[in-house]
C-alpha cells in the first residue's frame, strides 16, 4: 500500500512538472510546482499572498496570469461522471477545491487533468467566453443551483493555450468590466469568481 502511495505521488509530481512547462512555454514566463503541492499551498496562501506570492493551487504561476491552477492525473478518468453523479463526483470535487483556491487569490479557477497516456484537458468557469470559439468536450452544470462557480466546461488544454497571453488578457479585462459595482458614486471591481 505505501509503494502504491509513493508510486501515485510521484506520478502527479512527474505531470505536475509537465504542466508547468506547457504553460510556461504559452504564457511565456515561469510556472512551477508549489513546494509539497497541495497541503503547503493550501494552508500558507493567504500569507503568501500578501507577500505578492500566488501559490494557492498546485503551480506557482506568474503574477499576471488569471487563474489559480489545480493539477490531477489519474489511471483513467470518466468524464461524463460529474454529469451522471453531479456534485457526488471526483470532477466536481477537483472544481469545488479549484474554485475555494482561486477565492482565496482572487483569480478563474482552473483544473488541468489527464489520464495515462491521453492529452491534457482543463475545466474553466464557464463565465469566460473563451471557450465559446472552441469545442467544448463537455458543459457541465448543477440545474438546481443558481450559485456561480455551479457549472464548467471541459475543453482540451490545447484548446486554451491556443490563445494568445493578450487575447486572454483582454477578455479577461472586458468581462470584468461587466462585473462592477458602483458604490457611493466609486466604481468597485467585483472580482471572480464570487465565493462559493
């Protein structure tokens, strides 16, 4: 059980590093993986963060980039369980921590998984409309719930790093421009994705 463990452990490790340089390579600037991915990250963000450091999730991603990144692999994935079994699913869990992360640094979450030997794919807030240009694999959604951060799409990691870093950016920027407020006369961002 425990060379199980390990042997897991360093499979995630091995795709974690994989990942952060796909998105190295696309964002043209330097991810890597958080020190003991996951526990650490989790429980120092916040400190972190007012450091100006950003490592909720998974990988430490430059300061400019939108999303907090979670990373899974496994053996084999079925996809259509999150529809199937909602919120009882493993994909909806992987979302659920994905978006408690990207809470925590104000940023889109976003999980990026594979399964042995098949392509990367990734799960984005289905507010972004980046997506829309691109197949989507799967749009998933809990109809009983009008929460956001209640419904995603699953599209291959291709389909993402296809887009330019200023094309991202920018819609990025356009769609925040929609969600502000104006209080007392003084517009205030509204950052997503709202808590959940």
């Amino acid at each position: 059980m425990a060379k199980k463990r390990i042997n897991s452990k360093k499979k995630g490790s091995s795709v974690e590093r994989q990942v952060a340089k796909l998105m190295s390579a696309w964002w043209g600037e330097e991810f890597s993986r958080s020190p003991s991915s996951g526990m650490f990250a989790t429980t120092h963000a916040t400190a972190l963060s007012s450091l100006g450091v950003d490592i909720a999730g998974d990988l430490i991603c430059p300061s400019d980039f939108p999303f907090n990144v979670e990373v899974k692999a496994r053996k084999s994935i079925d996809l259509f369980d999150a529809a199937r079994n909602g919120k009882q699913s493993e994909i909806w869990g992987w979302w659920e921590q994905s978006v408690r992360d990207a809470n925590q640094t104000k940023k889109f979450p976003l999980v990026i998984f594979k399964e042995n030997n098949k392509q990367f794919y990734c799960m984005i807030d289905d507010i972004l409309p980046l997506h829309k240009r691109h197949n989507s694999l799967i749009f998933i959604e809990d109809r009983l719930s009008s929460r956001a951060n209640d419904s995603f799409c699953i599209i291959p990691l291709v389909s993402l790093t296809n887009v330019t870093k200023e094309e991202l950016l920018n819609n990025i920027q356009q769609l925040q421009k929609f969600n502000t407020n104006e209080v007392n006369g003084k517009r205030e961002d509204v950052y997503l994705p709202p808590d959940i």
